[in-house]
C-alpha cells in the first residue's frame, strides 16, 4: 500500500476520462477478447493472489484439501480469465514445490461454479529474499532478530517476512519452460548498481555491504512458443511506503524497477548486472519479452520515487499497446468509495488494485508489458461491476473474497 501524491488535480477530469473508458468497456465482459485473436495470441498475466500466510507451512495445510474458499476464488478467477502463461505473486515458496502442486491438481484442474477445469503442464518456482534472515540489523533499531515470526524479524530480513519465502512467487504455463536458461537475480546486491539510490546515512556499512536488491526475486523465464522464445521477466517489488523520510523502500522499489529497464536497455547498460550462477549481463539485445507484476508503482498516484514505473513504460524498447488493460469495475469502485480516489489523477478504468477508500486508494500497479517484436492485442483487468454475477470473486474493497489486486492480462501475437 502506498500514500497519496501531493497536489493532486481535480477529480472532474479523471471522471471524465473514466465515463469514456467505462463506455467503452459498458456490456463487455472483463476478460473477453474475440476468437480471431485468442486463436493467433498468447495470453500472457500476471495476478497478486494474496496465498500467503502468516506462519511457514499454512499455505500447504489450506491446499492440502479443496476446500479452501480463497483459493477457489484464485483457481476460478485464473480458469475464467484462461491466461497461458500466468506469474502469481504472493504465494508462499517452500522448497519442495509442494503448494504448487496441490493447486494445480486440488484447485486449478477442478471446475469451480461453472468454470472450466484450467491445466498448466509446466511450471516455475524459486527462492525470494522474503523472510530470509539478513543476519544484519538492517532497520537499526533492536539487533538482528533472527527468530521468523514476528515484524521485527521481517524488518530485518532481505525482503520483508516473517518467515522464508513468504509472499513468494511461481509462473504456471501451458508452453514449455526453458528451466535451463532461467536466470534469477536473488543474490544480486543493492550497492553493485551503478548509480543507486540507496539513502545516504540509513544503512550502516555492514548492511550497505549485505543488502541484496530484490525484496523477493527477479527471475527471466524463457518460454518455448512454437520455434520463438518469449522471455517472461516476473519480479515483485516493495511497496514504496511502511518507511520514514529517507524512503528506503520507495528507493528500492525504484531500483527494483530500474533492474529491468537495464536488463532490456542494451548490452552497455546491462553489463553489470550478475545473476545467481554469476553469469554477466543483461538480455540478448532483439530478444523479445514480457515483463509482468505486481511493481507497487501506479504511474500518476501513489508514492513512488521519481516516477519509477515510467522507467519501463517509457522504455525503448517496451512495445505498448494502444490502450492499457482496462476495467469497468475499476471505475465503479472509485467512484463508490470516493476518499482518495477523489484526488487521483490516472484514469480509474486502468486501476488494478482496490484498496477501498484508505489512502491511497485504488491503483494501477500490476502490469503486462510486451516487447517490440510481439504484437499486443485484446488485454483487459478482471474487474466485474456489481451487476456482474463474478463480482463475488473480487467484493467491494471492505469484503476481500480473494485478493485486493486483479488479475491483468495482455495477448500478444508471437512470430
């Protein structure tokens, strides 16, 4: 959760820009896209689900059995939108994979309300830096707490977590991965990128020489579709708040950012860059991508640092499509809940997250990004309006039946 920008514009213009987008959207359903294009695409998503849990092993315990009533919502959501390659944050890592597997097959392969049972042959998962025991007292306020379990544990951990692996990470695929050529960027420290924004007079020498960049993990998981490979470039950034006035952790976030928009940018802004094998540099200059997540950065609200998600919005070689993922839902919830949403400046159809009327309201800090070299086609949020009978699965921002993020996807033509 982030906090309102200052000096916000009038609400009457993102108003105005919500009616036409919410015409637009009047009558569609959220995450329809026509034949034509579902037949020469792939749809590319990415989803916070909110499977994360307060102690090590819980996770497991809940999709152990099918009964579990979030991770249906997860599992009905994920059949209803039928993406082909999906990252889903927030979901507890254990080192066996053995959540993974008890979604796929208690949750993701059984019909929920209709939907139609969703298999993913190939998948991906790893260690994050939530949890893990820096060893350091990086906040600087009671010693390195080194017990999991508590926040002044997390506080002290690479990423934020009571425990490891919390808020973790996977990609489900129905086209073959390329477990081989991942790479992941866990390891990678803060201070070894050239021209960072750590706080000057936060962080002791010690932690400074320790503290990885990634809060979770960076990985580049090439997919096999058909003869092309499409690199899909997942992470999951801090929010850019829960910090004081030097703003650790909207600094971080930025550089979290930052780690890709130099992996893309060339061989010359990559080059320093070293992933957990050690190997150097960033991605193959033509190569093609999709960068996907939950980036905590909205482009106009919010606090991020310097504008952190422009660094891939704006990015050469980013393709963007036309008009971004949209939602009717996103505008009516704005307009029902009011509180910060009145202040906002972005466009309330393109919001992803529903943080009800708390600051700082509702944002737009999941994204799909393609590459140049991949066509964007149809995309959408999962947002239904009200009088939508799947509004069950996403509630009205007091009531979180599932998650307080919606799912986003993009199709792209590959080839």
């Amino acid at each position: 959760m982030n906090q309102p920008s200052p000096s916000p514009r009038p609400f009457s213009r993102r108003a105005a820009l919500a009616g036409l987008a919410g015409a637009a959207l009047a009558g569609s359903t959220a995450f329809s896209a026509s034949a034509a294009d579902r037949k020469r695409s792939v749809r590319f998503a990415t989803f916070n689900a909110s499977l994360n849990r307060g102690t090590q092993g819980a996770l497991i315990t809940d999709l152990s059995t099918p009964g579990n009533i979030q991770a249906q919502n997860v599992a009905e959501t994920i059949q209803r939108v039928d993406p082909d390659i999906v990252l889903i944050n927030e979901f507890d890592y254990d080192e066996n994979g053995t959540s993974v597997g008890l979604f796929l097959r208690n949750y993701l392969a059984v019909g929920h309300n209709g939907s139609k049972p969703i298999r993913f042959p190939y998948h991906f998962t790893a260690p994050v830096n939530t949890g893990v025991a820096s060893g350091v007292d990086l906040d600087g306020r009671n010693g390195a707490v080194t017990t999991p379990g508590s926040d002044a544990y997390g506080q002290d951990a690479y990423g934020y977590g009571w425990f490891p692996g919390q808020y973790g990470m996977v990609v489900l695929s129905k086209y073959p991965i390329d477990t081989r050529a991942v790479r992941t960027f866990q390891n990678f420290l803060w201070k070894d990128m050239p021209g960072n924004i750590i706080p000057k007079g936060y962080y002791s020498d010690e932690a400074r020489a320790i503290l990885r960049l990634s809060s979770k993990s960076h990985w580049d998981v090439p997919v096999r579709v058909g003869h092309d490979t499409v690199h899909f470039l997942v992470s999951h950034p801090t929010p850019p708040t829960f910090d004081g006035t030097e703003d650790r952790n909207g600094r971080r976030n930025h550089d979290e950012i930052r780690l890709w928009a130099d992996y893309i940018g060339g061989r010359r802004r990559g080059a320093y860059l070293y992933d957990d094998k050690g190997v150097r540099g960033g991605l193959r200059p033509g190569a093609r991508f999709v960068i996907a997540g939950d980036q905590n950065a909205d482009p106009h609200d919010g606090d991020s640092y310097d504008d952190a998600i422009l660094q891939l919005l704006d990015h050469p070689a980013v393709r963007l499509p036309k008009t971004p993922p949209a939602s009717a839902g996103g505008v009516e919830a704005a307009r029902l809940q009011g509180g910060a949403n009145t202040s906002h400046v972005g466009n309330p159809a393109y919001d992803t997250s529903d943080f009800n009327d708390v600051a700082p309201g509702n944002l737009r800090v999941d994204h799909v990004l393609p590459s140049k070299g991949l066509t964007p086609l149809s995309n959408g949020i999962f947002w239904p309006t009200s009088d939508d009978p799947l509004y069950r699965l996403v509630g009205n921002g007091t009531t979180v039946p599932t998650s307080d993020h919606r799912m986003v996807w993009q199709d792209v033509r590959v080839g």
